[in-house]
C-alpha cells in the first residue's frame, strides 16, 4: 500500500479517534542514553538515502549534526564544525562514507562501512565498521577504531585499533521509520485552520490561526508559488502554539523562503512534504522541512532548519537554525531501547519504506 493511500484510509480513523491529536503530534523517539544519543530533530541534516554521488560529490557543509542512512560523496566537505556542544558525534553515515578534502567537527564520526580519506586531516574520533582507505596527504591525530584494517597512506598519530566489533552508539536507520511513520501521521491529521484564514497574495502565504496545536492543509501548487510566509497566531503562548503545515504536492522547485512568526516559535513550525518525491531546492530558507521521499537537487545557497529528504545532491548547505521541538504527549512513556520503531499515538501506525539504497 502506498504511503498516501495509507494517508487516506488513516485520515478517516483520525477523524474517529477522540483525543489522539496531542498523542500524535507529541510522538518522541525513545534512547538509552541521552547524553550521548541525539534526539531525531536535533540533526541539522538528514538524509535517508545517499548525499552526493560518485562522478557529483557533496561539495557544502553542514553547520550542525548530520545522519546519513546511505552512503556519503564528499569533496570539500564538512560537518558538525558548529554544533560542538550537541551530543554524540558530528556525523553518522549508514552505509560507506568517501571524503576529499573536508572536514569533521570536534565530535568526529561514525561510519557504518568503509571509510575513504583523501587530503583530509582530523583531530577527532573516528569509528568505522570497515576498512581505512586514503591518500598520504592527511593527519590523523585523534583516536581511530576500525572494524577492518587500515590500507590507508594516511599518517595516524592518535591510538588506531583495528579489526573491533562495530557497536554504533547510533543507528542512522532507525531515522528512517521514525519520519516515515511521523510524516503519515501528520498528514492524516484533519486541519484545524480554515481555508478562509490562509490568505495566498502577492506570493506571500499567511497562515492565521489561533492557540493551541493547529494543522493546515495547502492546496496543491500553493506552497511552490511563495517568496515569504507569515505566521500569526491570535491567542495562547508562543511555548504553548504549534503549526503542522501539510503540503501534498509530489514535485516542487522552491526559491529562498523567508518565513516570520507572531505568537508562535519558529522552532514549533513544521512543513510536512510526506508525499514529495522530487524536490529542486534554490537558495534555502530558513524553516523546518520534513520531506522524507523527496530526491533533492539543493543548487545554492544556505538553508536554516532541519533539513529531512531522501537523496542528497547539489551545493548548498545546511546552517544552524530554530529546529522542530515536536508537541509534548499528553503521556510520557520512554522505551529503554537505543532507537524504538514507534507506534505513533494511539494509532500503531506501521508504515514500512521499501527502500533501496546505492542506486
């Protein structure tokens, strides 16, 4: 079953299900230890399939944290450099992880298969569950753990340990269920705002609604058409008011998005893409965008918020930004698993992505 035919199906039990909006909206990921652990919307960056490719490396940075549940491309690349005080490593790859020239942030990486370095030099820690490969011109002075052997030229001067056991302190493809099945259960949501109270002029949006969690639905083509977005919440608190914007278009190009908010913290406002498959991506934003099928072609520019797709490709980066802090539950209930595959409210939502990584 298709994920909007789950969409429509899901809709119709929402509407019958009393009280299941907060627990919803709250859904949270449980881990085991959270001073080393990341929370999903602490990441900067976050890719359910490749970044770059290679004969189209990834060439722009990533301020913050980055997971990457395929493999990584980059040249000239970096991530992590401003996020030292976040917890956990800098960067998380999945699969195999080739750099030329970039960079890691003081919180190193972790890498679940083989790891290439060319002209690159790190002092921070590096884990990975494969073999060490890269050229002579690079300095490795932080611990290196490696679950093959090193057959690079790199010199090491940090303690190497070779042929351990890769334990990943994080799975990056944990992410994967946890958006697909956070992203389904946003868009099933009825919306709370009235179309009379969503005023579309002069390419600018604005969203009125009034307190509380509100969701609204964008007609198709409406969200691509935009320069700004303005968000005005009436009543409440801004620590209180949140925003779930579903866009239901398959195939967007979007110019730079400069979005304000009144009454309401940015970092409370989500666009949810949970059917975009094929995004072109101009001169970034400064938004939260959850989109977790869409192939994205970032061309230029810096884009502030949490960025969440498929595959990665282009030249723009990822800055620091107000990232989502998800609705709170009305029921805390931690599981005692690193990363859980969640039962999303009340719902048990099981929506399962056939994906195919390396292509």
């Amino acid at each position: 079953m298709s994920k909007l035919s789950a969409k429509n199906g899901l809709r119709n039990k929402m509407i019958a299900v009393a009280g299941a909006l907060v627990p919803v909206l709250g859904a949270s990921i449980a881990v085991a230890s959270p001073a080393t652990i990341p929370s999903p919307f602490s990441f900067n960056l976050v890719a359910l399939g490749n970044v770059g490719t290679t004969s189209s490396p990834k060439t722009a940075d990533v301020q913050g944290t980055a997971a990457i549940v395929g493999n990584l491309y980059g040249s000239g690349w970096s991530a992590g450099l401003d996020a030292t005080s976040v917890a956990g490593y800098s960067l998380y790859v999945g699969g195999t992880a080739k750099f030329s020239a970039g960079s890691i942030g003081s919180n190193g990486m972790q890498v679940g298969g083989s790891l290439t370095l060319d002209n690159f030099g790190a002092t921070a820690p590096i884990v990975s569950g494969g073999n060490l490969y890269g050229t002579n011109s690079g300095t490795l002075s932080g611990p290196v753990t490696l679950g093959g052997t090193n057959q690079s030229q790199l010199t090491i001067t940090g303690t190497l340990k070779e042929n351990q056991a890769f334990s990943p302190a994080f799975n990056p493809g944990s992410l994967t269920s946890y958006f697909d099945n956070l992203s389904t259960a946003y868009s099933v949501l009825p919306p709370t705002v009235a179309a009379n109270q969503v005023v579309n002029q002069y390419s600018t949006l604005t969203i009125n609604a009034t307190s509380g969690v509100q969701v609204v639905d964008l007609a198709a083509g409406t969200f691509g058409d935009q320069t700004s977005v303005n968000i005005k919440f009436s009543g409440g608190s801004d620590a209180s008011n949140y925003l779930i914007i579903n866009v239901p278009d398959s195939s967007l190009t979007l110019n730079y998005l400069t979005f304000s908010f009144s009454g309401i913290s940015a970092s409370h406002v989500l666009v949810n893409a949970l059917g975009l498959t094929s995004l072109t991506l101009n001169s970034g934003g400064n938004y939260n965008l959850l989109a977790p099928s869409a192939n994205t072609d970032y061309t230029s520019g810096s884009f502030q918020g949490n960025l969440i797709v498929d595959n990665l490709t282009g030249g723009g980066e990822s800055d620091l930004g107000n990232f989502f802090t998800p609705p709170p539950t009305a029921v805390a209930t931690p599981e005692p698993a690193a990363i859980a595959l969640l039962a999303v409210g009340a719902l048990g939502l099981l929506v399962r992505r056939k994906k195919v990584l390396g292509r």
